[in-house]
C-alpha cells in the first residue's frame, strides 16, 4: 500500500520523533513535511496510530492519504520530485 503522509508539527523534538517513526516507511520525501510512505496496510496504519500518539492535537496536524495504483500512475513531477524512487514506467507523459 502506498500513501501521502502530511503533517506540521510545531515542536522540533516531536517532529524529530516522528521523522525516526516513518524511517523504514519512506519511499521518498516528496516536500519538508509530505512523504510517499509504502508497507502494508496494518504497518501504515499502526505507524499512523503511533504517530497519532506523540502529536499535539491542539497545535500539531497529521493526515494520511491513501494512494490507489491507477492515481500512482497519473502523478506528474517537476523539479527535485523527478528523483522519486518509482518506475519509469509509471510515469504520465504528456
């Protein structure tokens, strides 16, 4: 399974605690704060539930979007996102 994992987090020891937590998940770091993570779905989720437990719920934000294959094969990058860790051949030419 692979998702978007978003967060901001307003702490810098948490945001570290984090960073340590999503480690073995990162299939790339699409922004400061954006990640591509990739496990199955009880890994994901129990690294969602994880995290969920460090954060400050009245500062800090946490979202986990899931990613379908067909949308995976739709995504367009630009920039420093071109060094993705991803097939050539899951690329959209336009």
């Amino acid at each position: 399974m692979t998702a978007l994992l978003i967060y901001d987090i307003h702490c810098p020891k948490t945001y570290r605690l984090i960073y340590k937590k999503l480690d073995k998940f990162v299939n790339s770091r699409i922004q400061k704060s954006v990640f591509e993570v990739v496990g199955t779905a009880t890994e994901l989720q129990q690294m969602f539930d994880e995290i969920r437990g460090i954060i400050d719920q009245e500062t800090d934000s946490l979202a986990m979007i899931p990613l379908c294959v067909e949308d995976q094969k739709k995504t367009i990058d630009m920039g420093k996102s071109q060094k993705r860790s991803r097939p050539v051949g899951d690329y959209l030419i336009l």
